[in-house]
C-alpha cells in the first residue's frame, strides 16, 4: 500500500511547486535521463508505506553515495532508445531483402533518415548494454550492494541470456553493418521489447538512487531510519526546511505520550515554516530519501495531512471557515478509518470569530489527543486553548517558538522551547511600520 495525501499537502509542503518556481522535487532532480526524472517524478507521488521497502531504497541510496558512483551512461544514448523504440510500424522492421540500391544510394548521400534513426537507436542499446554488464558485474561482488541485488539480477538475466549473445557480439562504439542492425532490431524491437523495457526501467531508477546520492553529498541531508509501526514515534534532530539558505535546526520526539504538539508563538515566529520543515522531513523518508536534519528515526505512517496554505473555494461557494471544517472532517474520516496518519494543521479555523475558533480548538484538539496511534501537530494564536487543554491531556506537548524585544523591535530565535507562549506583538509590528501615522496623515490631507 503506498502512502496516503493528497493535493493540499503537496501544495502546502511544495513538493512540485509552480511553474518556474523552485520545489522539494527540483531539489532531487539531478537525473541525466528523461526516464530518471519521470521515474523521479513517479516515487514523489507515491512515498512508500513499507517499513523494509523504505529502509531497503534508503540503503541502495547510501551505497551508491557511498561508492561515489556516477551515472556511466550518456543522456542523448536513451533519448536514441526511446525515439528508436516508439518506431511500433512493424513495416519499418529491417529485413535483408530492404538492403536495395536505392537504400544503401540514399544512405550514402544521407536522405534515409528512418534507417539512420534505427541505426543510432541500435547502436545505442548495444552501447548500453556493454556499459550495464560491466557496471553490474562490478556491483555483484560487492556486500555493500545487498539492497540492490534484486535488481541486479533481474537486469543479469537479460544479459546473460543467449538472445542478447548477438548484442555482446558486436563492438560498442563500432559501426554496425545493415545485416547487424537488421538482426539486433529484431532482437530488440520485437522478440524482447518486453526485455528492453525492463532493462530501462532499472537504469531510470539507477539514474534516480545515483541523483538523490549526490545531493544528499551535497547538501550533506541524512537517511532516516524507519521502525515498527507499533512503537508510533519519530525522533528528530536539527530538523530544517531544505529551502532556507541559513536554516535554524530543532529537535523533536513524539511518542503515543506526547502525540500531540500544540505549537504557540507570534506572527513571524517561524511557526509555519516549522511545520513545514517537519512535513518534507517526514514525506522524504517515507521515500526512503535523505532529509533536511543531523538525525530521524520514524515509525511508518499509513498517510499525512496538512492545513497549512489553506484557501477559500469560490467555485464551490465555500469561506474560508467552511473549507476549514471540510478539511478537518477529511481528516476525521481518516481516523475513523483507523489509519495511523500524521497531521499538521496551521491556526485552527481561523476563519470565524474568535470565541468559536478556541471552543473548536479546544474540541478538535481533545479529539486528536485520544488517537495516540496518530500523531498531530496543532499551532494557534489562541494560547487560552492550551491553558485548557494542559490539565485534561497529558500526551499534548506544548511548545513555542518566542520572540524576545531588541526595544521596539521584534527578534526571532527559531528555536523550540517548551511551554506556551505569552508573545503577541502584531501591533508592535503594524506600529513599527508607521501604518497608523500613514493613516493619520491621510486623513488630515
């Protein structure tokens, strides 16, 4: 089963952003491959659910960063394959008896274009193959590659097979007769299409653990550890958004007795951001991909949840209000169902009055609290919530990020501490940027 989201959360988290804007995905996108970013693209919309199979990818991953391995493989060879095997007309199929003298006349002067682009998209799976069959059985032998040995054999098989003798027949690089071109297009086209395809798919997803290895290097992200289910924990250390040029880290554990985090703090505390930076922390591992942190061990999470960039929905006729509510109740039915999800909600209905949003805050997060299966993190600027909620519910972990004054002017440490906070200096701010004198001066003119 693969993990559970859905749009709102990979809007919120900007996992594919907006055209001609930076995303999470563009961070990884260093395939050399069209393949390897589709394939890329694919393991982004469906994050794993399984404990081993998310330990098993981070671990492929690893090794490749380990060994320092590069992609031995040229972009324009599998753009010649792909064109070369879109080719389905079986009357292009080369046979001996098309090698006329009006071909090889028009080969020579250079006008036989649907012959030439057979030829480069041959040559080119020959080039591979030879590339792959040295590459693999240098990795066979290695311990290190373990996690990979599943895919290794799978591709050995097709290399070791008598039909691809005729491929390792031929020379890489040299230059195939018609005959050889009419005998390998057979080969590869039409009596193991289904084998040419296997082989690609495994170097698209080679072309992915080898790009997500180098950023990791790069950027120096770990690879998460993921654990039991049962035990309904994640641990984190120095956890930062992966976006931010100067990040601030903070640390985090919750456990089915501290499952929910109730996360207070002024305007500009970086309240957002942190919830941010724990949601990518946590889709990233469930990718078995390196995180933005010094150090995550993670129980499986069945899904996640996220309400934090949310708007009104004008087609639909909703407020904001209302499309708080639905958003909730999603996240209700979620529960109900008795997945264990993890769920990030930013100012709870902040849509309605004042009085509603504490008494539903209040209620909301209660509820939350009695599902220590699932794990929430809840933040609002209606502390009131937390003085209630702190006697009737041991398992809600109050935190905040404060604000400290430099005289009149506000100073942000992004740095967790424990507690509620007290902060609330948004007229300091609306003061400090001369709204009211602007607005004074304008009525006076």
């Amino acid at each position: 089963m693969n993990f559970i989201t859905d749009k709102q959360t990979l809007d919120d988290l900007n996992i594919f952003g907006k055209r001609g804007k930076q995303s999470i995905y563009s961070i990884f996108n260093r395939t050399c491959s069209r393949g390897g970013a589709e394939q890329l693209e694919q393991m982004f919309r469906y994050p794993l659910s399984d404990t081993d199979a998310i330990n098993r990818r981070a671990g492929i991953i690893k090794y490749f960063q380990q060994r320092r391995q590069s992609f031995p493989f040229r972009s324009d060879q599998f753009d010649a394959i792909e064109q070369y095997l879109s080719n389905t007309d079986e009357r292009s199929q080369l046979a001996h008896e098309s090698n006329t003298l009006e071909r090889k006349f028009k080969t020579l002067i250079g006008s036989d274009t649907e012959y030439q682009l057979l030829a480069k998209g041959v040559s080119s799976l020959v080039e591979v193959s030879h590339t792959l069959r040295k590459l693999s059985g240098e990795l066979v032998k290695e311990a290190g590659a373990a996690g990979y040995q599943p895919d290794l054999q799978v591709m050995l098989e097709i290399l070791e097979s008598e039909a691809w003798q005729s491929v390792f027949d031929r020379k890489p690089g040299s230059k195939l007769s018609f005959d050889d071109n009419a005998l390998l297009d057979r080969l590869f086209r039409y009596q193991h299409l289904d084998k040419v395809r296997t082989l690609l798919h495994h170097l698209y997803t080679l072309d992915v653990y080898i790009a997500v290895a180098a950023v990791a290097t790069e950027k120096g992200y770990v690879f998460p550890e993921a654990i039991s289910r049962e035990l309904h924990s994640i641990h984190l250390e120095n956890v930062y958004h992966p976006q931010l040029e100067k990040p601030i880290g903070n640390n985090l554990s919750v456990t089915p007795g501290s499952n929910v985090l109730f996360l207070t703090g002024a305007n500009m505390a970086g309240k957002s951001t942190f919830m941010k930076s724990l949601g990518i922390a946590l889709f990233l591992a469930h990718m078995g991909f390196p995180v933005a942190a010094s150090r995550m061990q993670f129980s499986v999470r069945d899904g996640m949840f996220t309400t934090i960039n949310l708007s009104d929905n004008l087609n639909m006729g909703y407020s904001h209000f209302y499309a708080e509510v639905l958003r909730v109740k999603k996240v209700a039915e979620q529960l109900h169902a008795n997945r264990n999800i993890f769920v990030i909600v930013d100012e709870l209905f902040r849509g309605t009055n004042v009085k509603d949003a504490y008494e539903a805050t209040v209620a909301i997060t209660g509820a939350f609290a009695r599902k220590t299966n699932c794990m929430f993190v809840v933040s609002t600027h209606i502390m009131e919530a937390g003085d209630t909620l702190k006697p009737n519910h041991a398992n809600i972990n109050f935190m905040y990020l404060p604000t400290k004054m430099d005289q009149q002017k506000p100073v942000y440490t992004y740095k967790l501490e424990r507690g509620i906070t007290e902060d609330r200096h948004g007229m300091v701010i609306i003061n400090n940027e001369g709204i009211i004198d602007i607005l004074k001066q304008g009525l006076n003119n």
